[in-house]
C-alpha cells in the first residue's frame, strides 16, 4: 500500500515538473513581447523621433552603406564581423520603404528585399566561404536595388572572373581601387572595374 | 540504490506522460496547385528521387516513420522540419518571385553539389533517401536548366 502511495505521488511531482516546465515556455513569450513594446514607445517617443524617421524609412543609401561594411569585413576575411554586419544588412533591408515608387517598382523592390533578407540572413549565420556565395546573390540584389532607386553615391561595380570556378562575381565599391571580397587576402587585388554608376 | 530508483521511476513517468501532449504532425493530404512539381515538367525520375530524399523536410507533408510518433522524437522532428520549410517549401514553389526561384534553386544546386543535403542525421535513418552519384547529376542539370529558364 505504501509502494503504491509512493509511487502515486512521484507520478504526480514528475507530470507537475513537465507540466510547470512546459506552461513556463508559454508564458514566457506571451509578456515579454508587450512589454518590449510599451518600453520602445516610451523612450522613443519625443526625443528619438527624428532618429527613429531616418531609420524607418531606410533610404537606398542606408542599405549601400551596410552592405558596403558587409563588404569590407569579407575583403578583411574576418567572418564574425561579417556575420554582425549581415545582421545589420537584414534589418535595415527590412525596414526599407518603397510606397514612393510607383506599383511596378514597388513590386519588384520587394522582390528584391525578399531575397536580400534571406541572403543577408545566411550571412549572419555561415561559415566565410558560404558568406561568399550568398554575397555574389546579395551584390546582385543590391545593383538591380541602386538601378530603380538610384543613388548620390559614386558607385563602381567590379568583377573578378576567377571566383568559384572561373563562374566570376561581381560587386559594389565605393572606391575605384579593387579590394576583391570574395578571395580576400589570397587574391586582394583581382577584378576589374566593369561599370561606374553616377 | 534508492535514490537511482526513484530516478528511473520519474524519467519513465516523464516519458509516459510526455506521450499525451498534443503533437503537431506535418501532414497534408492534398498537393496545392503552387507545387514545384504542378508548375514544373519534372520527369518521373527526377520527381521520386525529390519526393522521397527532400519532401519530408520541404513540403507540407512529411512521410512519418512509426518510431517518429514516440515522443520526444516527434518534438525533434518537429523542430527540424519547420526550419526545413522555412528555407525552402516545394509547396509553395509558384509563390516565390523569379528572383526568389533562382535564389533557392542556386542553394538547391550547391547543397547538393557540396553534400550537405540530405542531412546525414536523416539519411542515417532513410537509407532509402541518400542520393547517387547519378541521381546528384540527374537533379543538378534538371535544376541548372530550370535556372537558365528563369534568367
């Protein structure tokens, strides 16, 4: 009888454990999120209002400028900066705000935000070489990006023919200078300038 | 003595009890007309090889060995499956933009070029999903020819 009561009330305490620990996973996202956001309302209110604009509506130039970080920690070899600044990439492509194009455009810079997210993301959780791959997509994303939006940037898209098996890729630069990200130290100054936007 | 007994009681009631949480099972027993395999002429060849070696993580129908309704490994199942839908659902192929098309059959190509997929966690188990040499060929040209289509 008592082996029975014994055992009775360890079922108890374990199906309690699992439950409690289970019911905890639950609460734990339902607050946390209206939380977060009653405290992003009130300290951004008034004071960060004119920051937060020039955030929200990231201007091409936003994207230029962190893709072009992105590029530089890929020309620096240095893979967890560039997993960083993937991360930063994907939330400033995501803030982006097309509604001043006209439908058409619209429609195909969301397209192009689409994919760009999704590559930007992998960077921000692969290894260099894929880094690489999803940058050649990323690069191409971006150029059709600058090609409806424009910029007041002095661009200069540069190829190297030799990246992955003489397939070649191509990229965006500030400088006319080749600093060729996908090969990095081992191939610093392969390319050639291909195109100067603006 | 004792105290390892009450353990080995407490982690099989856990098990039993685990077994009575609700599961969500990835199953589906229509093909929407957005289906890679509806809007592509996909050879037969070609579509078993997908349908067996990569619908059970990308698509919205999983083919579940029996062990895999025992949790927890139905919760592990789960878990992986999501993240497999997320990065690609031949379901929903129709749904991608072209650029998203070519983006994912660019991945499709090299993941299976480099042998990252199948994952060697699921093929351990499906033997039967581990692709050849010929059937890696068959699925990489049929696959470089959809991209070519799309540019």
């Amino acid at each position: 009888m008592k082996k029975v009561k014994r055992t009775l009330g360890m079922m108890a305490l374990a199906a309690t454990t699992v439950l409690t620990v289970s019911c905890k996973d639950v609460n734990k996202n339902e607050p946390a999120a209206p939380m977060s956001n009653e405290m992003h309302q009130e300290s951004m209110d008034d004071k960060d209002d004119m920051a937060m604009n020039d955030n929200q509506d990231a201007k091409a130039e936003a994207i230029l400028n962190d893709y072009f970080n992105l590029k530089d920690a890929l020309v620096g070899d240095d893979n967890d900066k560039a997993k960083q600044l993937g991360a930063t990439l994907a939330s400033t492509l995501g803030s982006f705000d097309a509604s001043s194009y006209s439908d058409s455009e619209q429609q195909e810079l969301k397209d192009i935000m689409e994919d760009a997210i999704e590559h930007a993301e992998h960077i921000s959780e692969s290894d260099m070489a894929h880094q690489r791959e999803h940058f050649k997509i990323l690069s191409k994303d971006v150029t059709d990006m600058v090609a409806i939006t424009g910029t007041e940037m002095k661009i200069y898209e540069q190829f190297c023919p030799m990246y992955n098996n003489n397939e070649g890729g191509a990229w965006l630069s500030m400088n006319e200078e080749i600093r060729n990200p996908y090969f990095g130290d081992k191939m610093l100054k392969c390319g050639k300038v291909q195109r100067e936007i603006n | 003595m004792k105290f390892l007994k009450i353990i080995a009681w407490l982690a099989l009631v856990a098990l039993i009890v685990i077994q009575f949480f609700p599961i969500i099972l990835n199953e589906s027993d229509y093909v929407p007309q957005s289906d890679f395999m509806v809007e592509n002429q996909v050879p037969a060849t070609i579509k078993n090889r997908l349908q067996v070696s990569c619908y059970d993580c990308h698509s919205n129908n999983t083919d579940y060995p029996w062990y895999s309704k025992i949790q927890p490994a139905t919760w592990f199942l789960e878990d992986h499956i999501q993240e497999g839908k997320d990065e690609l659902n031949f379901n929903e192929w129709a749904t991608y933009s072209d650029r998203r098309k070519n983006s994912k059959l660019r991945s499709i190509i090299s993941q299976i070029e480099e042998d990252k997929m199948p994952l060697d966690s699921y093929t351990l188990i499906h033997k039967d999903a581990i692709l050849s040499d010929e059937d890696k060929r068959m699925i990489i040209d049929y696959m470089k020819a959809l991209k070519d289509s799309l540019e």
